[in-house]
C-alpha cells in the first residue's frame, strides 16, 4: 500500500484563549476523495489551511512527500492584480510552457469565459469558474477545495463533477451540496469540537455514522452523570456521619467533575419557523402568454402558468437564463413586453434575494433585527433581541458586533432571522442555502415542508431542490420555460423520456422516408394495418387524457407532503404513460407515411 502523500500528527492550534484544534490527526493518500465535514465556525476553512501550509499550527507535525504540489481553491477567492483573466488562470500553473498555457485556453472555453476578460469585473458565478479553472490546471498532486460550487449553475456543477473524476490526485472537498459530496467522495473527516473522525466511506454514509457516535457519546455522558451523583451523594453521607474525609475518593469525584466539564457538548440547532401570516385565495399567481426580451436577447416568450395557494415551486437554470428577471416578473416588480400576471387576494410576499440586499456591513446584529428596541416581533409574539439570536447559534457577544464581522453563512442565517420573523403567506427565496451549513440546511428544509403558504425556491442544490419542491419550471433558454411536476431529480427522468420519444420520432420518419422498393410496391395495406391506423389515434387520446390526469394530481399543492409514496408511483406512471405515447405515435406514423405512399 502506497505511504500517504500528507500527514498531520497531534496538531493543536488556538485562537485567543479558546483552542480550535486540539491533537488532529489525518492523512491524504493519492486516490482519496475526502470530504471535510462540520458546522459553520467549527475550523474547516482553517483546518485547510493548515492542511495547504498556509496556516502555522501550534502544535503538532505536517509533512508531505517531497515533490507533492498541494492547490487549495478559497472559499473567496481574490482575483485582483491580474490584467486579464488568462493570466489569472495562469498563474495557477505549477510549470510554465508553451503546451501549458494552451491547456488554460482549452479549461477557459470549456467554462465559457474569454481569455481576455478583466479578472476584477466578473460576476460571482463566473469568478467562481476563474477560480476553479486556476485549480484544475495547477497539475497539484493534492486538490483542497473549499466550497467549490457556491455561486455555480447545475450545468457548471455536473461540469465539474465530470472534471474531478478524472482527477488522479487526492481530493479534499468542503460543501453543503449533498449531492455533489454524494457523487465526489469515497472517504469522510469529521471536524467535531476541535477533533477530526475519519470514516472510510463516502459521506452518503455520514449522517448514520454520525448519528451513532453522538448517540454513544449521550450514553457515555449520562453514565457519567449517574456516577457523579451517586458519589456527591456518597461524600455529603460520609462527612455527616463519620466528619472525616477519604481524600482520595474526594480526589476522583473532583476528576469526575473536571473530565464531565471538558465535555464539549454538541453544539444546539438553528431554531427556525415561519408565520404564514393570514391566509391568501385559491388562485396565487395567474400569468398568461407573456413575453419578456431584452434588445435581442429573449427571457420568456409566450408563457403561461397558474400558482395556487400551497404551490412549492422550483426555478431551475443556468446562471444568466434570466431567474430572476422571471421572479421580478411574477412579483409584478418588472412589467411584461406582452401578457399578463395577475395577483390573488390577500397576498404577503416576503423576497430573500441571494444578494443579501437587507444587510448593511455598518449595522450591529442588534440594529438589524431591532428596529430601535430591545424586542423583535417573532410570530406575532414579542421577543428579546438576544434570546432570538441565540435560536440562529449567535453568541449573545455577538450582538453588538457589525455585519461586517461575520462569515458569509453568519450572514445568511442573519438574514433567515430577519425573514423568517415575518409574517407572509407568500415567500420567495432566491439561493438560500450558499454558505449554510448542513445541520442548518436541514433545519430549514424541515421548516419549509412544514409552512403552509406559497414558495417560489431559485436553487441550484439538486438535493434541496428534491426535498422542498412539488413542481419545478425550468428555463430551457431562448425564452423557452418549461413546468415538470417533481423535484430536479423528476425533471431530470422526464426529460431522458421527452428526448426518447422525439428520437423515436426522428428516426420512425428517416425510416419511412428510406422505406426499401419491396415496400414501395405493396398495394394497400393489411387488414391488420389498417386496422391499427383506425384504432391509433383513440388509444393516444386516452393516453394524453391519463398524462393530464396524472399531471393534474402531481401538481396538487399538498400531495407530496401527505403521500410521498403515491406521488412517486404516479408520477412513474405518468412517465410510463408518456412512454407508450411516443411508441403509439411513431406506429401511427409510419403506418400514416405507408398508407400516402400507397396512395400516391
């Protein structure tokens, strides 16, 4: 077995007086792909650093294989000081030459980013690509990778997914994309109060392991509470009645308490809920046949489209489709060139844009939930400032801190506090899972299964994207947007079926076109043909009434969340039945093409 390209031994480091790590010990091989597990503030970011050679420990022995090239991708990137972005990308390169500089042309229009573009002007998700282009091209040895797809579309993702297969380095990734962990890993590091447990499994095996271990932990704990209690008890008997001490059993009830005090205990959950506020009529949103271009470029064209109350819409698309030019739309914040958008009654429509536009880095924690008091109307209840924070994991020190102190998944839960404190039947949430961290992830997922109003999500989390929504509408480009009932997953199933049935299609009217002389030559067709010809169309009209059938009950708003089982056999029958509808249509096709031929 082939040594370890990198070893960490008994690694301590500390911040101020608190210690982050405390005896790390972790080792990378070549063919490990690693993923690096933890809360928000738990030390991942730092613990990669270390890993990279960056970060100094205080403690402790790193070493790596000589001739080992370790590339580590930032969470945040700093693309400044570089005249182009080719030169960017360049710089990245572990050896200089002229074959090398052509692999950076080659990753850059596989991202679809000009090489001469300035670095300093491009957008979060094309900034994000740079970045990872830089990486891949380093010919590292060892790949750190820190939140690799925030920012980045579906296509981008499965993109790089493709890349990183046939990456023959070891590979260390932090994420809250399950699916894109799920996909990458074979190996998985815990970060857990200030240690590192390394399971030799993917991390779709994470969440049972760690289950379990917290579990035996919670056991041990209540043990050892038992055993405290019954020797305090023991010691405060002994003192009455015999006013004298065993020092040494004293001594171990001391160790007792000490060992139970150094007992990290596992940090609490985000406490989230929503107010649905006061209830909205049936009909939500009404939009009919609209249009929406800008100069050349088209939106939407020609899309209608009916929300009812309940309705848990995905918006699914590349970076630049125009997401949020549609959302703008549906809100009524951006008029449409044709058609209509009509609101229901009683509509409270509560926005979280990806930007975090209610944030201001000048503000305090405090003065952003407050508005001027001490209290925040929480669900139509008072509560204090401090105690609400706490709910989102905010230290109660923290309160008076500015925005501008916190990591990006602090600004995120911030921003959750702040929306999720008001009452709204209507809520539209554009990327809110970048930066979270997955216990919050899944907090959040619960709460939204859980509210009983409208949502629109703009996610690219395959995973999130399965959880929370009953129908998706995809913008497929030029305008065209597409509803699929289901989750990514569904969207994705339906449409291998869609491009199934128009090759079959396709090739049904090649072959008809290219039909031998033998075929030419026949003079009607058979009974059993023509037979078929008539009866055809009948059975693709009762196929087309069951699909819209199917279809209907799929997009009812509650009928995932009360029966997960019926909706998935549905929605297979469904694919089934557009299955049989396709083969139906090319026989009814090629008999239609042979019967003219004859005719003519």
């Amino acid at each position: 077995m082939a040594p370890p390209l990198l070893t960490i031994t008994d690694m301590g480091l500390r911040f101020g007086a608190n210690p982050l790590f405390d005896g790390v010990e972790l080792s990378i091989g070549d063919r490990d792909r690693i993923s690096l597990v933890g809360r928000n503030g738990s030390g991942k970011s730092t613990l990669m650093k270390v890993i990279c050679g960056m970060v100094e420990a205080d403690r402790g022995k790193r070493f790596v294989q000589p001739g080992c090239h370790v590339t580590y991708l930032d969470q945040e990137p700093d693309l400044t000081g570089y005249k182009t972005l080719h030169e960017y990308v360049a710089s990245g390169l572990n050896h200089v030459s002229a074959e090398d500089n052509f692999l950076v042309d080659i990753i850059l229009a596989e991202i679809n980013l000009e090489p001469e573009l300035d670095p300093g002007r491009l957008s979060g998700g094309e900034g994000r690509r740079a970045a990872l282009a830089r990486a891949l091209v380093s010919d590292a040895d060892i790949l750190l990778l820190d939140e690799p797809t925030n920012h980045l579309d579906i296509t981008t993702i499965e993109w790089l997914e493709g890349r990183l297969r046939s990456f023959r380095g070891g590979l260390v990734i932090i994420s809250h994309d399950r699916t894109f962990l799920e996909n990458m890993t074979n190996t998985t590091f815990w970060l857990d109060r200030g240690r590192v447990r390394r399971l030799d499994k993917g991390f779709k095996y994470f969440e049972e392991w760690s289950e379990t271990i917290i579990e035996q932990e919670r056991v041990e704990r209540a043990k050892l509470d038992k055993l405290i209690e019954k020797e305090t008890e023991w010691s405060h008997k002994g003192i009455t009645a015999r006013r004298k001490r065993n020092m040494g059993r004293m001594r171990a009830l001391w160790s007792l308490r000490d060992q139970r005090n150094d007992q990290i205990a596992v940090t609490g959950q985000a406490k989230l809920a929503i107010d649905s506020g006061k209830s909205a009529g049936k009909k939500v949103i009404e939009v009919h046949k609209i249009s929406k271009s800008f100069g050349d470029r088209v939106i939407v064209q020609d899309f209608s489209f009916r929300i009812t109350r309940g309705a848990r819409i995905g918006i699914i698309g590349p970076n630049g489709a125009g997401k949020t030019t549609l959302l703008k739309l549906l809100t009524k914040e951006l008029a449409p060139d044709e058609g209509r958008v009509k609101h229901g009654t009683n509509l409270e429509i509560t926005y979280l844009d990806q930007k975090r536009a209610l944030l201001r880095d000048d503000e305090t924690l405090w003065d952003h939930l407050s508005n001027g008091g001490d209290h925040i109307m929480v669900r139509g209840e008072s509560k204090h400032i401090i105690s609400y924070l706490k709910d989102f994991l905010f230290d109660a020190g923290q309160a008076r801190s500015p925005v501008s102190s916190l990591s990006g998944g602090e600004k995120n839960r911030l921003v959750l506090a702040k929306t999720l404190a008001m009452p709204t039947n209507f809520l539209i949430l554009d990327e809110p899972t970048n930066d979270l961290d997955m216990d919050t992830l899944d907090l959040l997922q619960d709460v939204l299964g859980e509210y009983d109003g409208t949502l629109i999500l703009v996610s690219h989390d395959r995973d999130f994207l399965d959880r929370i929504v009953t129908s998706s509408i995809v913008m497929e480009g030029d305008g065209k947007i597409t509803e699929y009932p289901g989750g990514y997953s569904d969207y994705i199933r339906q449409r291998k079926s869609d491009k199934a049935a128009e090759a079959s299609a396709a090739k049904a009217k090649k072959s008809a076109k290219t039909a031998d002389a033998p075929k030419q030559r026949v003079v009607k067709l058979s009974y059993k043909y023509q037979h078929a010809l008539e009866t055809l169309p009948k059975d693709m009209a009762n196929l087309e009434k069951k699909i819209a059938k199917y279809q209907a009950k799929l997009e009812e708003a509650d009928f995932y969340a009360k029966d997960p089982e019926g909706f998935h056999k549905i929605n297979a029958a469904m694919e089934q039945g557009i299955i049989d509808l396709a083969k139906k249509e090319e026989e009814w096709l090629e008999l239609e093409m042979m019967r003219e031929e004859l005719e003519s």
